[in-house]
C-alpha cells in the first residue's frame, strides 16, 4: 500500500513533507551567531554609551576596510592559501592615491589606476604561488615587506591630507542613519555578491573541491592553478578598494597606514569557521566574527583598555577559535556518524484539484 501510495504521489506530483531535526542547526556558524547577540545585548545593557548612534558608527566606521578583505582571504583560505600581504597592499594602494591626487589627477581617473596597482599585487603573489610553486604563507610574507617599502619609495615618512572634498565626505558622511557610516557600504555590496559566488555557484563547488582535496580535483578537470591566481588577484583587488575606504576615513594617506591588520582578518576568518586546513567553512560564520571582533574592540575601548591589550585580546581570541573550532568540528563528526538514519521520506499525493 504504501509502495503504491509513493508511486501515485510520483505520477501527480509528490509532495514531500519537511524534516526538521536539532542536527540541522548544530553548526559553528549558528552556535558563532547566538554567542554575539548574547554579546551584543550584553553591552547594551551593562556598558555605557554603548548603544548611541556616535559610537556604533565609530565602531563600524573602525571595521570596515578588515571586513572587506576577510571576504577574499575567506576564500584563499578555503583552497589551503594566505595571503600575509593584504594590509601592505592596502597601504600601498593608499599612498598611490594620494600621490596621484596630490599630483592633479581627478578622483575618478585616479580611482581605476588604484584598483589596477591592488590587482597587479594580488596577481603577482598568486604568479609566485601558481606558477613557481612557492608557498603562499612565504610568498606573502615576502611581499607584504616588499609592497609596503614601495609605499615608502612613494611617500617616505610624510602624508598626503590634501584630498578632494567628494573622498572624505564619503568617509565621514552617513548612510540611511547617523548609526551607519558610508564605509561600510562597499562590504555590504560585495559580501551577498561572494556569498552567492561561494555558497551557490559552480566556482564555489569547485572552491570547496580544491580546498578538500587538491590532487582529486585536478583529476576531475579543475583548474586550480587558475582558480587560485584568480583568488589573489581578487584579494589584491579588494584590498585596493580597502585602500580607498581607508584613505578616505582617515583624510590621509600614508605608508604606514593598517599596520597589524593581517592579524585582526586572520582571526576573523578562523573565528568564522574557515578551516586552517581548507575545505571547510561559511561566510555567514565569517559575518558573525566580523561583528563580535568589532564588539569586542568597542567595549574594551569604551572601558578605557587600550590598544596593546585589545591585541593581546584579539592573539587570544584567534588561538581560542583554532582550538574550539578543532574541538566542535571533530565532536560535531563523531555526533553525526552515531546518529541514527534519518526516517523514510513520506511521499504524499497532491490533493485533487
């Protein structure tokens, strides 16, 4: 009877009932998610001045450039790569700015050589990486000395301020409300767009495939080689774009500009689930590091620690993801494989119309 029942609701157009089941949610991300809203409701119950529109855009205002180029080392990070060159490039890309704005040329003229000078850094690390089979912790590590002296050939020890009117009122000028500055405007246009590329598209498959397993996707036909210049273009690209939101936030333009950087985007992308060893991870998790590094560093400001003890802060909070994320994901493993089968699916026939 049932078997017959199956068949009926195949020929007119089954109906398959939901399963819902508490594995469903058991994931890093989810879990990430619900300790910052405990966070985030916590400080603006117990921490003065927390909640006012000055400070929250001061605090999203501060994660801005960090937030945007997680996006890519996210993904570098997937297919077993780092890039340690990400804040040189941004610096970098800022001083090339400001010489070139300092020197006559229009924003808009300026704008497209910025973002060509990020993505020729980026490509040149992923040649390295790709095509001399170096390593990308060493390449990086390499460059991100090398593109930051080239700030200095460019600018020295001195600054750029002289910047036109439309580039700093957009680093200081609201977006919808006073809560939200306009920084943050390039994260929320590109974060959905990698999203979609990541979580549902054939280059996110094959992202997920090369970070899995390296030898079995080149056997089934996926360029990774390509794949990954490609990835480090992008990072260098974006890191570009960083450079301008920088510049324009602070009003300045100098080589010594997101020092430290790499780390605070390292911790965010582990924090949010990206495994150390590729393959694994969402950029949702990401989302929600993004949020609880920038609330951590707000209350610790608010509450007058300073900046060497937030760093001490943020080291710890990266090697607490590394051993918690190894923790909760082998846990996780052995959960899912006691777990009983889940019950057959019940096909139901539609009803007549």
């Amino acid at each position: 009877m049932s078997a017959s029942l199956s068949l009926q609701g195949r020929k007119a157009g089954a109906v398959r009932s939901p399963r819902f089941s508490l594995r469903d949610f058991a994931s890093w991300d989810t879990g990430l998610g619900i300790i910052t809203l405990i966070a985030l409701l916590l400080a603006v119950v117990f921490v003065p001045r927390f909640a006012t529109s000055f400070n929250l855009s001061q605090a999203i205002a501060l994660v801005s450039e960090k937030a945007l180029i997680v996006l890519p080392m996210a993904l570098l990070m997937i297919v077993r790569e780092i890039d340690l060159s990400v804040a040189s490039i941004l610096a970098l890309t800022s001083c090339i700015l400001g010489v070139l704005l300092q020197s006559g040329w229009p924003l808009m003229g300026a704008i497209p050589v910025v973002l060509l000078a990020g993505a020729l850094c980026g490509a040149l690390n992923g040649w390295l990486v790709t095509r001399l089979g170096l390593a990308s912790l060493l390449v990086t590590l390499g460059t991100m000395g090398l593109y930051r002296g080239l700030g200095y050939v460019l600018l020295g020890a001195n600054s750029v301020n002289e910047l036109p009117d439309a580039l700093t009122d957009f680093g200081i000028a609201p977006l919808f409300t006073a809560a939200i500055p306009q920084t943050i405007l390039p994260f929320l246009i590109l974060a959905p767009i990698f999203a979609i590329v990541l979580h549902r598209t054939a280059i996110g498959r094959r992202i997920y495939a090369i970070g899995g397993s390296p030898e079995v996707a080149r056997y089934s036909g996926i360029r990774s080689d390509r794949l990954r210049l490609w990835l480090f273009t992008l990072s260098g690209l974006v890191c570009a774009i960083a450079g301008i939101v920088f510049t324009a936030r602070l009003s300045n333009a100098r080589a010594n500009n997101a020092q430290g950087f790499e780390l605070e985007i390292i911790t965010m992308a582990l924090l949010g689930g990206i495994s150390v060893f590729g393959g694994r991870g969402r950029l949702s998790g990401v989302i929600w590091a993004v949020i609880l590094v920038a609330l951590l560093r707000d209350v610790l400001g608010l509450e007058g620690v300073g900046g060497n003890a937030q760093g001490i802060s943020i080291g710890l909070l990266l090697i607490l993801s590394l051993l918690l994320g190894g923790v909760f994901q082998t846990r996780l493993d052995a959960a899912r494989r006691r777990a009983p089968p889940p019950p057959p699916e019940v096909v139901l026939p539609e009803p007549a119309s």
